[in-house]
C-alpha cells in the first residue's frame, strides 16, 4: 500500500514483543488521507484495504490504530496477543 498509494519518500516499520502482545507500525511520510474515507468497501482492483486488515486483527483479538491526515502521512499499528483468550468454559461445551 505504501509504495502504490503513498507515493512516500521514507517508510518506517517498528516491531516490539511484550509478555502480552506483539505490535508491529508501519509510518510512512505519504500523501495521507482523511480517516472517514475508512469505511469505504474495497474497491475494484481487489485490494483487501486497511477495513480487512483491521478485520483479521480483531478476528486474533488484536487491534489495529490508525493516524491518518491529507499531506502528513500515516501509521498504522497492528497489536496482536500472543495467547488467545478463551470464550466461555470448556466444561459448558457439550460432548457429541
């Protein structure tokens, strides 16, 4: 996304691990956007978008912050845990 729609001259990418999450940034100094333009469907061309992204990393229990402004460029920063969280009780599961 950064070299097809950021026409960015510099792109970071940080990556950190704690004992609860790992978080990975991206930060580029783009052309940047107007984060109400994130809720528009994925276009066309096929691009999965920054919506699917933030699908998936929710879906792992994640988050995903987003810094966005015309002319300032953007960061992204993708937060996932490392141990999955566990819905409900195993013995409320029912044997088949």
């Amino acid at each position: 996304n950064v070299i097809k729609h950021a026409n960015a001259r510099k792109v970071q990418v940080h990556l950190k691990k704690d004992n609860e999450a790992i978080r990975v940034s991206i930060e580029d100094d783009g052309v940047g956007f107007e984060m109400s333009e994130l809720g528009l469907p994925v276009k066309e061309s096929g691009g999965f978008g920054l919506f699917h992204v933030r699908e998936r990393i929710e879906y792992l229990g994640g988050r995903i912050e987003i810094e966005s402004k015309p002319g300032r460029g953007c960061k992204v920063t993708m937060i996932a845990p490392l141990k999955q969280q566990v819905i409900g009780e195993a013995k409320d599961a029912k044997k088949v």
